[in-house]
C-alpha cells in the first residue's frame, strides 16, 4: 500500500513565504517618505518602459517591488476600484485605506489558496493637507498590512536601507533633502559601481511625488532632468 505523501500546513506556509520573500529580496529597492511638500516616491528602476511608480486616485499614490507582472496587474485594479468607488459614491469616498484593505484581501487569498504566491510587496499612500495628515501602508505578499509612519523601504536589502533612513530621516523634510537621502541608499548597495557620476546615478532613478499643494490630481513624476537638477 502507497503511504500518502503529507506536509503539514506549517509547514506549506513557511515554504510559500520563503519562497515569495527570495523572489521580493531579487528586486531593486524602493523608499517612499513623507515630506513637508507631499509624499516621495524613489525606486531604484533604469527601465524607462517598466514603472514600478504610478498613481491611483487624485491623491493617492502606488509602488511596489517583485514580479512586474503581478504587481502591475494589482495596480490596475485598484485604480479600477477606486474610479468605480468614486463614480458610485464620491470622489472624497475614496480613500488610502480602502485601496490597501482590498491590496491585503486579495493578496491573502492568493497566499493561502494558490499554489504560487504572488512575489511582491506594495506600498499605497495618501497625501494629506499637511504631513501630519499623510498616510502610508506597506501590504506584504501574505495580505498582511503595516501601517507605517514617515517612510517605507521595500526590497533589496531592504534591512539596511531601513536603517540608513531611520537614522538621517525627520519630520519637516523638504523633498529635495528626502530625494538625496533616497538616492544615496538606493545607490549604496553592494552591486552599485563605483565612481559612478550624480548624473548616472539619476538615470537609474524612477522619482514621483504626489504633491499637496495641488488642488486635485496630486501625482507628478519627475524627469531625469529635474531629477539630475534637484540632486546638484
């Protein structure tokens, strides 16, 4: 008689989580940061045609590390569900809040009942008329939430990266200040060359803000130009 094969659902559990963590731990980093002017969002991506970056509602803003593929098709439904959330209700209905429980509903289920687990992580934040006001969720690829205060650091080595922000990181911060601490963390990891030019480095970033002096749609991206000239 075959004596069935059995694993125990620890033990599922554990190998699905290793598996999507290695997967997140491959890609390039990200750091979005609060600051005095709105919400920074920094990734470390030289694809021009690939964003990592982009935006959901008028003042809500997405990034994500992992499989583009999986994350890309996540961003696209919370802008679908935030439009129809919108049209349906309000415009004012459509909060950060929302978005990252839908984020964490479905990333749970995929996590418990796929065979494969989505490899990605994915912070959604909302600019605030003041900073104080911005918020900030970081939603794993177990559907788990993290509501996060002043930053977010997602993928790569993202221990260390954490740590170089928690440590030079503070309240009042202009978005200049925030792209430069960005910018050398990002660029700090082992497999950045050395010597590399301010200009160079600039090309690598991809660089959104959403900005909380604007009326409405808050999202803005910035060129590698502005980028280069705010980082002199």
């Amino acid at each position: 008689m075959t004596v069935p094969y059995y694993v125990s659902p620890e033990q599922v559990i554990a190998d699905k989580a290793e598996f999507a963590s290695k997967g997140i731990k491959r890609g390039r980093s990200v750091v979005v940061m609060s600051t005095e002017s709105g919400v920074l969002f920094v990734a470390d991506n030289p694809s021009r045609a690939l964003h990592k970056i982009g935006e959901i509602y008028d003042r809500i803003g997405f990034a994500a590390v992992g499989k583009y593929n999986e994350f890309e098709s996540l961003r696209v439904a919370g802008i679908r569900l935030a439009d129809m959330r919108g049209f349906s209700y309000d415009r004012s209905d459509v909060t950060v809040r929302t978005i990252a429980n839908a984020y964490a509903q479905t990333l749970g289920s995929i996590f418990i009942e796929a065979s494969k687990p989505y490899e990605v992580e994915i912070a959604v934040a909302q600019v605030g008329t003041n900073q104080q006001s911005d918020q900030l969720y970081r939603i794993s690829f177990d559907g788990s939430v993290h509501d996060e205060s002043g930053y977010i650091c997602m993928g790569g080595e993202f221990e260390r990266i954490a740590d170089a922000v928690k440590a030079e990181y503070h309240s009042g911060m202009n978005t200049r200040e925030a792209l430069a601490l960005a910018m050398t963390v990002l660029t700090s990891e082992p497999d950045s060359p050395e010597g590399t030019s301010t200009t160079e480095i600039s090309l690598r970033l991809e660089v959104a803000l959403l900005d909380r002096t604007r009326p409405q749609r808050t999202f803005m991206r910035l060129n590698r130009d502005r980028i280069a000239e705010m980082t002199q």
